[in-house]
C-alpha cells in the first residue's frame, strides 16, 4: 500500500508499506519501471535476474547454457524465497519474465505485496528486444518470424499466470506518473 505523509520541505510525499512486484514478458519494462519507481519511492529495488546472477556469480544465459532452464527455475525460487523473507522493509521487485509461471510462484508473489503485470502487444515486444544490448537466452538464433511466432506462443501459454497480477497496466506509453496514478487508484479501493 502506498500512504501519503508530510514530508519537512511540506511536499506530500509517498510511502510504499508493502513489496511491489513486476511481471510481464521479457522487454516490457519490468527493470526500467522498477528503478524508476524506486527511484521515486526512495526504496530498495532489486532484479531478481540480477539478484540470481550475483549469488551465484555467474550470467543467467550461463545458468541456462551450463545448467538448463529447470535448474535456473529451482535457482529463482530460491532466490525470491530468500528475498521476501529477508527484507523487511518495502521494496520493488523486478521478476523474470517467467517466474511467476513456475512453481507456484505466483501465489508467492501476490502473498507478499503488489503484483503488477506489464501488458505489452507483442509487436512492441520484438522491436524492443531486437534492439536491446542483452543477449536473451530463450531468443538466441531465431529469425525475425520465429522471434515474433515465439513472443506471440509464449504470451498465450504465460498470460494465465499474468493475469493474476493485482493490478494489470498498458506497458506501450507507460511512465513513472502513470504508474503511480495506477498503483494509487488500485489500493484506494
């Protein structure tokens, strides 16, 4: 929940009192979002990829390519277990495009704060992950087609666990102000 308060220099200012999750497929601005919000709230923001990636001091695309995708599934449990039992204080959360899509994770998720899903055509998707500086494992070696026909499949097998987000937000002209406006509306009811 966010809560108005006084801050000293009389501005209004918000206070986040649970976690804030971020789902939505890869490309859809689940980190950029997040820090933004962060930012804003002047609260932790964690990557859960990253989070992964430090603990155990090795890439994503290397968990996959050493260890396969079951491996980095029990891996990103283990990591978001750990994270919403160790902070205590609210923070905004970035999860893998697929996490809340696997072991029952999305119960987790919605146990322990906001879940949002960033809902984004998948069109927009490929012209945004086309022209990223990360490499995505599950993209490598696809055809412009096959990378389009990928998104679309995965979207629809996803979108059932997606669509159990607390809040769902357009992710095509999405801003920090939008965003806060959404989250807003959504506990003010």
């Amino acid at each position: 929940m966010i809560r108005r308060g006084h801050a000293q220099n009389r501005k209004e200012e918000l206070k986040l009192t649970e976690h804030i999750f971020f789902t939505g497929f890869m490309g859809c601005g689940k980190s950029t979002h997040g820090k933004k919000l962060a930012k804003v709230l002047k609260v932790e923001f964690i990557d859960l990829d990253d989070y992964i990636s430090s603990k155990l001091k090795i890439t994503i695309n290397e968990i996959f390519e050493k260890h396969g995708e079951d491996y980095f599934r029990t891996e990103e449990k283990n990591a978001l277990t750990e994270i919403c039992n160790a902070k205590k204080n609210p923070c905004i959360i970035s999860l893998g495009g697929g996490t809340i899509c696997f072991n029952n994770l999305v119960d987790e998720v919605n146990k322990n704060g906001l879940l949002i899903y960033i809902e984004t055509a998948p069109g927009i998707l490929k012209q945004r992950l086309q022209s990223s500086k990360n490499i995505r494992p599950l993209l490598q070696g696809k055809s412009d087609l096959e990378v389009l026909n990928f998104i679309k499949n995965k979207i629809i097998e996803r979108e059932i666990h997606y669509k159990k987000a607390n809040l769902i937000v357009n992710g095509l002209n999405l801003t920090t102000p939008l965003l806060l406006k959404s989250i807003e509306e959504y506990y003010s009811k």
